[in-house]
C-alpha cells in the first residue's frame, strides 16, 4: 500500500517527528515505510495482530465512555525503541504474522461484539496511520467512537488530518527530559511529544496523559513539579493524568519495579499542584482510581480492577452539585 506523507524530492517522510530520509532500497526508523524505486510503501496496512474486545479503562481513558468496552485494533512496530516496552514482541517486530482486514472488516467486528468505540492501540498506531484512517473514517460514519494510545511523537500535519475522526487520545507523556526520550526510547526528544499534546486540545479530541513511573529514571519531585507545572500553565487543570508503576520489561529487568509509595507521591503532588484529575494504576491505590467531583468532592466512578461505577454521575454531570465533568460520557 502507498505511504502517506512522503515528500519524493527529499525522499523524506513526514509522519512522525523523526522526519527520515528514506532512499531507495532503504525503510524509516519504523522498518516498515520501503522506499521502493522513488516510491514509499507502508507494509502494516490491513494487517492486523490483535482485534478483540476491552474496558475502555484498560487503555487507561478514564473519562471516554467509562464501563464500556472497546475493539482493541493493533498492527506491528514501532517508532520507539523504549528499552521497558510491555508490548516489544509486537512494537520491536519489523514484520509480523498479522490477519488482513480492511476498514469495512472492523466495522462488521464492531457491530457483533456491540462495542462502542474503536481503539488503535498496543504498537504505536502512527506506524499504521493510513489504515487507521481509513478505518476512524468508517467508524465516524457507522456512529461509533474513536481512540489512539500514542506516544505522541506523530507529525503536525498527519495529527491535523485525522483529528476528526479522532474522539479520544491518550498520550504517553513518558517522562519530562529530553535525555529520557533520548536515552530510553532511541534517540526521540521531549519536545514534539509536548506540541502533540498540546495540539491534541486544540483540535477538541478527548485528552489524557499516562506516565509510566520509573524508579531514579523519571520519577524524581524535581521532574515531576517541572511536567506538572508545564500540564498546569499550557493545558489546565482538567486533563486527567494517569500515573502508572513500573514492572521490570523487556531491557529494564535490571531497574526495580515502581513501589507504592513513588505512585503515591507522584498522585499527591498532583493534587498540590491544582490537578482535577490525577489517577493512578497498576498498584492497588484506591484515591487514584476514583474520580471525584472538582467542585464539591463527591465520588463520581469509583473504580475496582476495569470495572467502573459511574452512579454519581448523570448526563456527564456531578449528580450532588451539578457541576459538568470533563469528557465524554454520552
Ligand atoms: S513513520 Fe517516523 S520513523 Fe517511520 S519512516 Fe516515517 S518518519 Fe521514520
């Protein structure tokens, strides 16, 4: 299938931040965009590794539809290398043993499993852009929702075009040093992953942040006041922000998992610093796995293990004060 966003002259392409010269012969940092005589090539449309059914708070996306389930829609490879990756059989993988669907294929899924969004998710889906937007497309058409997990690292113009067709996003902000996405995820940098998030508010998609704490790598006060400080100032106090714990992965068997107590301080200097909605996960830690009211503190979702209870909520407001609550409940 032809790739999107190639600019012939430079034989550069222009989907992700990394902006790789491709000659022919030659694929991207991804390893799956082929120059093929002049021409680029994307080897993941249609091919999918995964199509089946999740909660909707596994992505984590606490704000987007909660208690409902999603149709989890992966392909293979990635434009990281992150060195802790949980899913690097899939995202390190330059090809993979896929099905072949097309867009009309997800729809029909969509429709047995009773769904109500899809979510391009597992590997970086900007490695699948054109068959995620081919597929986000349909999906609009057939009155369903749409979802990305990303690390946030796709270009301007690629986030612009598909912005709407794209309800929710939820961006892994992975830490807030450069020598992090530097060292840590091969050779990426900070700044294209903060202008994605930003732009992702500015374009009216749902919004949510993941960082993924590890311990002595990005957890320190220091770091964490400087990104919440950033959240605080550029997006508002209305972002929810999950806070999730390490387990040794992949190349970081070596670093010790995250404990409770770098989760727990990470969720109260949220809260110092003015955040509505700061979550926590992969630890039992009920504060950060419940959604509260901003206004007058009530419990709206209570949540245990992918199971939400949204009774103190109704039509997307606090049911004790009224108070409209960020994000899409309808
Ligand atoms: S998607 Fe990114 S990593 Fe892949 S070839 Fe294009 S610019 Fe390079």
């Amino acid at each position: 299938m032809l790739a999107r966003f190639f600019d012939a002259d430079e034989s550069r392409c222009g989907l992700c931040a990394r902006r790789c010269r491709i000659l022919p012969g030659e694929t991207g940092f991804c390893r799956v965009r082929q120059n093929v005589g002049g021409t680029l090539y994307t080897k993941t449309y249609g091919r999918l590794t995964a199509c089946g059914t999740d909660p909707i708070e596994k992505k984590p996306l606490n704000h987007f539809l909660p208690g409902s389930t999603t149709l989890s829609i992966s392909s293979f490879s990635c434009n990281f290398t992150c060195l802790h990756c949980q899913n690097h059989e899939l995202s390190q993988c330059p090809d993979a043993d896929t099905a072949e669907a097309m867009p009309m294929n997800i729809i029909s899924s969509a429709k047995e499993t009773g769904v109500q969004s899809i979510s391009f998710t597992y590997n970086e889906p900007t490695v699948f852009y054109e068959f995620m937007y081919d597929t986000a497309r349909e999906v609009k058409r057939a009155g369903l929702k749409t979802a990305m997990v990303t690390n946030g690292y796709l270009s301007e113009e690629a986030q612009k075009e598909i912005a709407p067709y794209m309800d929710a996003v939820r961006v892994d902000l992975k830490a807030f040093s450069d020598a992090f996405y530097r060292d840590v995820c091969g050779g990426a940098a900070l700044q294209p992953v903060l202008d994605t998030i930003v732009r992702t508010k500015e374009l009216g998609c749902h919004l949510e942040l993941v960082t993924l704490l590890i311990p002595g790598l990005n957890n320190s006060e220091e770091e964490l006041s400087s990104m919440l400080e950033w959240e605080m100032e550029t997006l508002g106090p209305a972002v929810p922000h999950h806070f999730t714990a390490f387990y040794p992965m992949y190349k970081m068997r070596d670093v010790p998992p995250a404990a409770y107590s770098h989760l727990d301080a990470a969720f109260r200097l949220a809260k110092r610093a003015g955040l509505y909605y700061p979550y926590t996960g992969n630890l039992h830690h009920p504060e950060g796995t419940t959604t509260y009211c901003p206004d007058c503190g009530a419990v709206l979702i209570r949540r245990r293990g992918y199971l939400a209870d949204a009774s103190g909520m109704e039509n997307g407001r606090c049911s004790r004060c009224g108070r409209r609550i960020e994000g899409v409940f309808e």
